[in-house]
C-alpha cells in the first residue's frame, strides 16, 4: 500500500495573501513503537479512518468525529484471521474497499472487502483472484485505481522458469470484472528501471521502462508502454535516452500523460536540466517535448556547496500538480537536506520559471519528522516542513504563488501542544482540510488543520 497517500488536487488561483489555521487534536490513544503502522484512510460519510497494524498480526480502525473525538475503534478480526499481508484501501464517500492477500497452503487469494463510514462490513469478503505458488515470494499482487476510482486493477508478477508472466485484471468501483490479460513480459529489474504503474480514467494502464547501459545504473534509452484498457498487450514508444528518475503523471481532463525527469548529457556527468514530455493519449502521439537546461541563477541558489554544477546532483522528483490550462507545476527535493526545488511547466513541456524553498533541514532530523508535505487549497500551495527551533519543531508553512513568489507563513505549531508533526504521513481530507499524525512524549495522536 501506498503509505499515507499524498494526492495533490487541481491547482487555481494563487493570491499572496494568508489567513490563519486552525487546528484540532485528537487524544493521545497508542503508545508509539517500533511494530506500530498508522495510516491515515480519508473520510468516509464524514467519519475520519485511521489504520493501525500492529505486528502484522493486529488490524484497527479508529473512527473519529469532525471534533476529532474517537467515537469507536473496530478489529478487523477477519483479516487477522488468515494473517493477511499487503493491506490496501480505497476510499470512496460513502463506502470503502479494504483489498488484502494471505497464503493458505500453496494458494494465495487476493480479496476484497466492502465496508461503511463505521468500518462495518457491507458484505462478506470476495476472491478477486488466486495463484497457485511454491511459497509467497513466488507471487507479487499489487492494485492502482483511476484518478475518479471508476476503474481498478490489479497486476500481479509470477516467476517462472523462463521469465516472468505479467497479469492484469480490470474492474470497475463495484467490482466487477472488465478485462483480464495474461501478457508474458521481460521484467528484468536488473537491466531496467520501472516508473510506478499508472491509471487513467479510461481505464488505459502506463509506465516507462528505462533500459540501462551495459549493465550499469546509466541509462540507454526509455520507452513508454501503454495498455489500453480492452487489450491484451502493451504498445512501445520510444521516448528518448540518458534520463533518469523518471516521473509519470496523468491528467485525466486534458487526456495526456506526463513525462518528466532530470537529465545529463553523457553517462557520470551531473544534472543538466529537466526534461519534459507531453504524451497526447487520445492523439497517441507526442504533444509537447523539451530539454531545459538549468540557469546559474537557479543553480548558485540551490548549491549548498562545492560547484555549481553538481548543485541538482541529489534531486528527486516527488510530486507534479496539475494546473487549469493543461501545465503543471514539478516539486522536486534535495535527497540529503529536503530543500524544494519548485517550477512551473506549460502544457508543451516548456518550463516558465523557477524557485527553491530553502528548509534548511537537519540531515539528523528523525525520519518520521523530516521530509515535507504539499497542500492544495483553492487560492494556493502550501509547502508544510518541520524546522528545529531550541530543540524544538515547528512545522513551517510557505506559499508558492502563480508566478512562483514564496511567501514564508508563520508557523503552525502550538507551543502548549507539545505535539511534533510527522510531516512526511499527513494527507488532505477536505477542500482546505489536511490531517497530520503526532508523536507526544512516545503517544500518538492526530492534528486536523482548517486552511
């Protein structure tokens, strides 16, 4: 499962102006420990569901009203029952899908199980699918939905002697089995790279394979593979070569798919620039391509030290959010400080400007407090990011606007609270609305923020 989802919405109007949040905390309810999973679920007919796995073997749901009281916490006995593994949710409304396999024998059943705003079962849990295996390493179940969750599917890898079978099972929001296709393929993570399987609304599955040169981690060439949603086998694009961390998007609006990464010139150079892609998926042609070198100007800010030209060395591509006129903005950061590289792109792949939130980060800042987290709201971005203070955190707050002004918001932490902010696991559950896990002296509780 995709921990603690950090969907981004659709990006509007960015005025320079802030006003204050407000924030609710729920009590403290577990003590913190090394076996403790928490998630945060979303809301469903305006319940909040968090997730806790303890151990793999113990699987809660807390239910909290909007004041953030915990109404009810439920077991879920019946997946602990047959020690399910690789736990998956997706959130509707008013209902929720709780998708999970287990082993028994030498079988490994895939299921799924629909449950109400209370986390009561709506109905029985269901077999999607099951493979025979010689032990559970054998088989690798995974599941991605479409951005409006119409459309579901599950690919799962099965080792054989001769290579790997790839499988893809499609299902619409009830389940119900669309398409399945059985596609023998050359998965070979040795001498490829993969980009996260994606979905979009049409029920067309893509990724891009990067093949790698002479065995090394340097890159020959990067195809982009496309399953449309009715067919049995993928069609290869060619989309060029010497790229690396490369990040696929969607926009399910204009029908495209997005192509991004960082680039170099030749194999152990440093990162020269960005590359873009516009893929037009309906047109299933390129719309838009370019290379965009970085200026001085954006690398003297972004150098932390040394030359100026191994500045973007250790970026990372994390998040792309879709704008109104069919561009984006690309969120990347610094691997070993988290400073924020943030730019705008036009809907042909042609970067307009640039800028980089400094968050001057601790490198021995505790994992579960580093990282950041991006909020859309209807005016702005919000880049949220803990800071140290006197040994303190205070969890920070900057704006990015339309033109790619920051303007630095003072901070959200509440100095009576006591509460430090797991950053990196908050997740967006309403129009202004984002809820963020806390640890308090080992407790955990949770902060519900009102942009």
């Amino acid at each position: 499962m995709k921990r603690l989802s950090r969907y981004i919405g659709v990006l509007l109007l960015l005025p320079l102006f802030s006003f204050a949040q407000k924030i609710t905390y729920s009590d403290l309810v577990k003590k913190n420990s090394s076996d403790l999973v928490v998630d945060i679920l979303g809301k469903v007919n305006g319940n909040l569901l968090t997730f806790e796995n303890r151990g793999g073997t113990k699987h809660n749901i807390s239910i909290y009203g909007p004041d953030m009281a915990l109404k009810e916490k439920i077991a879920l006995d019946f997946i602990a029952l047959y020690k399910a593994f690789n736990i998956d949710f997706i959130i509707y409304p008013d209902f929720f899908y709780i998708i999970y396999q287990y082993q028994k024998s030498n079988i490994v059943y895939y299921m799924a199980a629909k449950m109400d705003g209370n986390a009561k079962k709506i109905n029985e849990p269901i077999t999607l699918d099951t493979t025979h295996v010689n032990s559970w390493r054998d088989v690798i179940y995974n599941v991605i939905t479409s951005e409006n969750k119409q459309n579901l599917m599950i690919y799962k890898f099965k080792g054989k002697e001769n290579g790997i079978s790839f499988i893809t099972l499609l299902y619409n929001d009830k389940l119900q089995l669309i398409h399945a296709t059985p596609y023998p393929m050359d998965y070979d993570l040795r001498n490829n790279s993969y980009s996260d399987f994606q979905l979009d609304n049409e029920g067309n599955m893509f990724f891009t394979r990067s093949k790698k040169l002479n065995g090394s981690d340097d890159l020959a060439s990067v195809d982009l593979l496309i399953k449309n949603s009715l067919q049995d086998s993928f069609s290869i694009k060619n989309i060029n070569h010497g790229w690396y961390n490369m990040n696929i998007h969607v926009d399910n609006a204009n029908k495209r798919y997005l192509l991004n990464s960082f680039y170099y010139m030749q194999p152990q150079e440093n990162i020269e620039g960005i590359y873009s892609t516009v893929w037009d998926a309906k047109g299933d042609s390129m719309y838009g391509s370019r290379l965009t070198p970085f200026p001085d100007t954006i690398r003297k800010i972004a150098r932390k030290s040394g030359e100026m030209n191994t500045a973007f060395n250790g970026y990372f591509i994390r998040n792309v959010i879709l704008k109104k006129d069919g561009g984006y903005i690309l969120v990347a950061d610094d691997w070993y400080d988290c400073n924020i590289l943030v730019c705008s792109i036009s809907n042909i792949g042609v970067i307009e400007w640039y800028n980089i939130i400094l968050t001057y980060q601790s490198i021995h800042l505790p994992f579960i407090f580093s990282y950041f987290s991006t909020f859309t709201s209807s005016e702005r971005v919000h880049f949220l990011y803990n800071s140290s203070n006197k040994r303190k955190l205070l969890l920070l707050d900057n704006t990015v606007s339309e033109d790619g002004k920051i303007t630095r918001n003072p901070p959200l932490k509440n100095e009576e609270n006591g509460c430090d902010f797991m950053i990196r696991y908050a997740k967006k559950t309403g129009a202004r609305e984002l809820v963020i896990p806390c640890l308090h002296r080992g407790k955990i509780c949770f902060a519900k923020v009102d942009f």
